[in-house]
C-alpha cells in the first residue's frame, strides 16, 4: 500500500474559494507559476490528501481536499512547463485554522507555510498535517 502524502495549496477566496471547490465538486489546480510549487505538483500522487487554504483574505485552513488525478499539462496555457493535478473536496474543517494559529504552534514552525509565505503548493509531514486537522477540530 502507498504512503499517503500530505499537502497545502493556497487559493485566494476571491479568485477560487473552498464554497465554490465544493459546488464544483471537483477542480484541476491550475495558475501554478513557480517552479517549486510546479515541482511539489507533479510530486503529488492519487489518493493524497491536500489542506486548502485561502490565502490574503481570511488566511485560513478552511478544508481537506484529495488528489484525483495526477499532474497533466495546464490546460489553461500553452507552456509545457506547467502542469495541474485534479483535486475534489474532502470535508470542511469544523474550525478554520488561521496563519496566526499557525505560527503559535510551536511544532509547525517548520513548515513552508511559515518559512515560505509566498509558496502556493507546499509538502506537509503526516505530523503537522495531523496537528492542523486536530486545531481545526477543536
């Protein structure tokens, strides 16, 4: 059985909020323009699980998504160099986790999210993962 791996994308509420991911029940992650996040995508295997955050507004964990469908040439540009998984909605978290939340736990101080503000698509340790869903639950 495959090692599932953990994920954070960032969306912007105003450009793709977690609402309309879940009236879409379905999405391909596309607008990926940095080479790292491009990496982390094509890094991402079916069956991974994936923390949506918004990003600017709000700045909240607001859900978990699952990777369906592994990383293909962006249909949105021409440019080979950029590639989107598909990705469907999992479940709300019952309480957004905010960046200030984020950053006050001392057992996340690790992660891109904090280290790398602008990075949109970030690997995550089954740990944080799981201590972000346990502060989404409370």
């Amino acid at each position: 059985m495959k090692n599932t791996q953990y994920w954070l994308v960032k969306s912007e509420p105003f450009k793709y909020s977690w609402d309309k991911f879940n009236e879409d029940k379905r999405t391909f992650w596309d607008g990926v323009r940095n080479y790292q996040a491009r990496n982390n995508l094509k890094e991402m295997k079916e069956g991974d699980l994936v923390l949506f955050y918004h990003s600017n507004e709000g700045k909240n964990v607001v859900g978990i998504a699952k990777v369906v469908k592994e990383f293909y040439q962006d249909p949105t540009t021409d440019n080979a160099n950029w590639v989107v998984v598909d990705l469907v909605p999992v479940e709300a978290l019952k309480n957004p986790v905010s960046l200030e939340q984020i950053k006050a736990e001392e057992s996340l101080k690790d992660i891109s999210l904090v280290r790398q503000g602008r990075l949109s698509v970030m690997p995550l340790k089954a740990v944080e993962f799981d201590k972000i869903l346990e502060m989404g639950s409370k």
